[in-house]
C-alpha cells in the first residue's frame, strides 16, 4: 500500500470512530501517544483508548496538508475539524509522526494542542 493510501485509511478510520480499524494499522506491541497524554501500548489498549476518545467528540474530519516518507519514517502534517456534542466546531493543525515496521506503525506519536477543544 502507498504510503498516501495509508494515511488516509487512517484517517478514514479516525473520522468514522472506529477503534478496531484504527488499530489495525499498529503493531500488535505498538505505542500510541496522544498530545502530553501518557503513551499507550498495545494494539488491544490502544482499541480501547481511542475508543473513549471519540467518546468526547460528536464528529471529527481529518486533512492531509503535507505528507513526508523517511523510510521508517512518515511525518503527516494535517488539519482536523471537530465537532463536539454541543455542536461547536474547531479547527486544529497537528503534526503526527510514525515510526513503521514494514507496513504497520510501530510508535505512533500525535502532536497537537486542543485543549480548546475540552474547555467550556
């Protein structure tokens, strides 16, 4: 699979809340570390996880802007939209880094700030 198709499967899976494909595309041992949030390992903790953090958003809809492929390492620039239960909706830009073990991600590190996202 291309790189470019994997990270929209990805992000395909993000935006329909679901955990279980969304883990798919992880190690079974892999880690997965949102924002300052402690890192979480295992594909089956990982499930869980993002499981509960779609819990707090009504709809999410993530774009590529820019797309860099080191091998080993991809870096995915992007914009996601959410919105949340109140139906407020809130751009954020956000820097994801995975560190591949072939064609699945091994460490996949999330860097963004929304806390805005979680205020009143």
């Amino acid at each position: 699979m291309k790189r470019r198709e994997l990270i929209e499967k990805i992000a395909a899976s993000i935006d329909a809340k679901d955990g279980k494909a969304f883990s798919e595309f992880i190690t079974e041992d892999g880690i997965f570390r949102y924002a300052n949030s402690e890192p979480v390992k295992g594909r089956e903790n990982i499930k869980n996880y993002v499981n509960e953090f779609f819990k707090f958003v009504k709809s999410g809809k993530h774009k590529i802007i820019r797309l860099w492929d080191h091998g080993d390492t991809i870096i995915w620039e992007g914009e996601v939209l959410y919105t949340r239960h109140d139906d407020k909706s809130m751009n954020f830009y956000f820097v994801n880094i995975f560190n591949m073990e072939g064609d699945m991600i091994r460490e996949y590190l999330i860097h963004i700030d929304n806390n805005a996202l979680f205020a009143e």
